[in-house]
C-alpha cells in the first residue's frame, strides 16, 4: 500500500518538469549559466540511526531523567561518605542485652494488658480405625 507522501508525489511528479523549465529561465536571466547551479537533491531516506529513532519520542522524559540523576550524583559527591555514629563506641555486655529484652517484654505485656497464655488442653485421643469409612451393619431376619 503506498503512503499519502507517494500518492502526493505521484499525482504531482509532472509538474516538476515544468518546474525545472521555470527554474532554468529563471537563472539563465539573471546571468549565471544553468550548468554551474547545483541540481535539485532528491529526497534522502530516513537516514538516522534505529537508537535515534526509538528514543525521539521519549526526549523529553530523557532529559528530566538525565537532569534527576545529574542533581543525585551532585548530592552524592558532595555529602561525606559515611555520618558518624555516635553509639559506635558503646556495646552493651550480654547480659545488659538479656536484661534489656526482659524489660521490654514486660512493659509490652503491662501495655497490652495481655495475660501470659494458660497451659494447652491435651488433645483427645483418636478413635482406632479409619475416619472416612461408613459402617453398615445389616440385620438379617
């Protein structure tokens, strides 16, 4: 099928001619000789790169990408590269640590008014045999 640019052309590809006739008397009359202007150059083909082609459309959106990561990498650079920490120096024992985590327990539990859980009941011992199985007893008279 062609495009509407190669019907335009098509329909109108006669009157170039004309054109070129137009042309040529044109400069012949202001003096300088038709063989030193330079012909017509035909229409080039898309001649940008496939990459070219597939990111055009997203441009702007690149350039505001480009623009984010321009001011992170400036924040980056500009900003030390480790804070230092100020609890560094202080490491609790073990035993500071145990003592700790107990405390904590007890005032989530004085927080929650939760009761520590009372002992499971012991399950029921299953009956012998199998579960899914009807049993039939018959009666014969």
């Amino acid at each position: 099928m062609k495009t509407p640019r190669d019907l335009y052309l098509a329909k109108h590809q006669a009157a170039d001619a004309k054109l070129d006739q137009i042309r040529a008397a044109t400069i012949s009359r202001l003096g300088t000789p038709v063989s030193a202007v330079k012909e017509r150059p035909e229409a080039a083909p898309n001649a940008s790169p496939w990459w070219i082609t597939l990111l055009r459309p997203f441009r702007l959106h690149l350039a505001g990408l480009a623009a984010v990561w321009t001011a992170i990498l400036a924040f980056n650079l500009t900003t030390p590269a480790s804070p230092p920490n100020a609890f560094a120096a202080v490491k609790p024992t073990a035993r500071e640590l145990i003592l700790a985590l107990v405390q904590k327990h007890r005032l989530l539990a004085q927080l929650a008014d939760f009761d520590p859980p009372s002992p499971a009941e012991p399950t029921k011992p299953t009956p012998d045999g199998p579960r899914g199985q009807l049993r039939i007893e018959m009666i014969v008279v």
